[in-house]
C-alpha cells in the first residue's frame, strides 16, 4: 500500500505541476526592452501618431494563427513576446520569433478583460464583476495584488508607479502599482466610458452626461469641466495644448488644455465613437458614417475626408506617412496620410475591433472569430 500510495503521489504531483505549467504566460522573465507596446495606443496613447522615417508601401501576410475566441480592443508586446486577451476569458502569449503559443491562463469566471504592462507584470482590468483589478506576475500566473472597482469597461493608463482608470460606478480612480492600494478616488454623476489620458499634466476623460473632465493626477482636484453634449466613448487626444474629443451627439472638438475652453467644433451627421489621432498637418478620427475625416487642428477646418467603404471598428493610427484601421467589413486598410488615398485593403476573417499594433518588423492585427494576422512590413523604395 505504501508503494502504491508513493507512486499515486508521484503521478498527482507530476499531473499538478504540468498543470501549473499551463496556467503560465511566459518561460523566463520579460526582457529590458526600451520600446514596448504596454497598453491601449502603446508609447502613442496621447496622439496615436508613431513618428519615423520608415515609408510603409504595404503589409505582406506572414502568418494566421487561429485563436479559441475573439481578441480583446488591445494587444501587447515585450520584446518577442504576444500577449493577447481573448472575449472567452483568456490570456495567450505568443513567440514571435516562433509563432508558436508559450503559455496561457485564464481570467477569473472566464471574464473577458483587458490588460497593460507595468515592469515586467501584466495589468488586468475585468470588464464585469467586483474585483476587477489585479496584478498578475506572468511567470507564475498568480495574483500580487487585487482591488475591487467594479465593472471596468475601459482601458486603463500606466503612468508608473500609479495606474489611473474610470470605472462604471466609482467613478475615477489611482491605484499604486505596486500595492494595489486606492490612493484616491473621484465619484462621479454619471457612468464613464472613456479611457483616461495624460495630456499636459493633467488626467482628461469624459462620462456619458457629455462633460469632459479634467483633474490633477497627483490629488484628483477638480481643474475644469466643460459639457461638450453627447455621450462621450472616447479617450481624449491631445497634441500642442488641445484636446480633441468626439460625441454620439456627432460633434467633434477642440479644447484647450489648461482652461477647458472650447477652441472649434465641427460637426457629421453621425455618431463618434472612437479615438482620433493627431499627426503634424493634421487630426483624424472616424464616425459611423463610414468615413475618415482630417480636419486642420488649429482651425478645425476639413481638409478631406474619405470613404472607407464600410464602418470604422478601430480608431485612426497614424504610422509615418501611413494611416492604419480596420473595419466591420473586414478589412484592415492602409490610407496615405496626405491625401487621404487607400493604398491597401486586405480582407480579413472577421470584424475588425483590435487595434493594429507595430513592431520594428511586424504589424500584428486581430479579427472576430478567432483570428490573428502576422504582416511583414513593406517600404517604399
């Protein structure tokens, strides 16, 4: 009986180990990268304009890889790792020197979620539930810390060491990354459904009554509000002291950062939903009309707009001389960022919510049903 009961123990113990190998998401800690795609709109989040030098001709399909689900609004990198939250509750890394997957957990209940890099440990924001806020160490696939803010429908911004994030009912709040500890916390009259951003020193979002907010980030101290009308779904841009934001009311503007004052307003007869981005010459952003619209971001006024034959799922990013989205056709597209030309469009498997990501050598793009799409980048030559 004993020698049967070693070898049962040895056999559960093997079984259990293999099994927390599978609940990891990395083999080896994450490099010391200077440039990571941490979180929503990467190193861009303020603009979602990358600047460089590189002229982008085209994308050439490199590798499908099919997913158990939908991917997340983000992806992450660092280094050659993936890191991709799907809508069925899971978290997958990828090699990308590889293709090949290296580990996965699952969120809590199987809720879907989003996530960001901080050091060298992942962010995990839960769309629904009570403790929805945690830190996960990659290479163990085990919680720091958690913290209850409720349903989080947004995506939150890293500015170490604090972490800022609206909320459906506590309103905005700033956790110590490396505690979890609330350091403060702003109720608000209505739900948000606006990520937060850093813009000039101060952390700007707005709510669904249509006001758009901006608060000290050290103490949450109110410095303005202004009512712009709408429900406001947007992060907030900002470029050169303005803030541009977008409405469901079909209104799009420009306010100044440090007073709030309404600078110039344009409006469509369709609903914002999405981020804009800002590049020298020009601010973008997307409505459901089915066009792209760039406007002059001194005077607002247009200076073309383009059909995208079909409806923007992501927002406007800006790549150098190249502008990225997808849409709910399916289609990934590549628009010159001067004249407003689509120079690609390639057909995907499936709605397009991801934001495209960059990588010194790949654009990595996902769709509904499961999908994920490696391009090699092409340039002009």
């Amino acid at each position: 009986m004993s020698a049967r009961f070693t070898k049962i123990s040895l056999i559960l113990g093997l079984f259990l180990s293999l099994s927390g190998c599978q609940h990891r998401l990395i083999k080896q800690p994450l490099p010391a990268v200077p440039l990571k795609w941490s979180q929503w709109g990467g190193h861009s989040r303020e603009n979602f304009y990358i600047p460089t030098q590189e002229k982008l001709s085209g994308l050439k399909l490199v590798k499908t890889i099919k997913l158990f689900s939908s991917p997340g609004k983000t992806l992450l990198i660092s280094g050659d790792v993936l890191f991709v939250p799907t809508l069925d509750g899971k978290l997958t890394t990828f090699s990308l020197r590889t293709f090949k997957k290296i580990g996965q957990v699952k969120l809590p209940q199987k809720l879907a979620g989003t996530a960001a890099l901080t050091h060298n440990d992942l962010i995990v924001a839960l769309r629904f539930g009570k403790k929805s806020l945690f830190l996960l160490n990659p290479l163990t696939g085990k919680k720091v810390w958690t913290t209850e803010l409720g349903s989080i429908q947004t995506e939150p911004l890293i500015s170490s060491p604090r972490i800022f994030v609206t909320t459906l009912y506590k309103g905005i709040v700033a956790i110590d990354d490396s505690t979890g500890k609330i350091l403060w916390e702003k109720h608000l009259p209505a739900q948000s459904h606006s990520s937060p951003n850093l813009i000039q020193n101060r952390l700007i979002f707005g709510d669904d009554r249509g006001n758009l907010r901006a608060v000290k980030p050290s103490t949450a101290d109110s410095l303005w509000t202004v009512s712009i009308g709408g429900i406001i779904r947007a992060m907030p841009v900002g470029n050169n002291g303005r803030v541009y934001i977008g409405t469901t009311a079909g209104n799009f503007f420009a306010v100044d950062a440090k007073t709030g004052r309404i600078l110039w307003k344009f409006s469509v007869q369709a609903r914002i939903f999405h981020e804009a981005a800002v590049a020298p010459g020009g601010v973008f952003f997307v409505a459901n009309d089915g066009f792209l619209y760039k406007l002059s971001p001194e005077t607002g006024r247009l200076l073309w707009k383009r059909s995208l034959n079909g409806v923007a799922g992501t927002p406007p990013l800006v790549y150098g001389n190249r502008i990225l989205l997808g849409t709910l056709e399916h289609l990934l597209l590549l628009i010159d960022r001067t004249s407003g030309k689509i120079t690609q469009e390639i057909k995907l498997k499936g709605r397009v919510h991801t934001l495209p990501i960059i990588t010194q050598k790949y654009v990595i793009a996902g769709s509904e049903k499961q999908w994920l799409y490696i391009f090699e980048k092409e340039h002009i030559r």
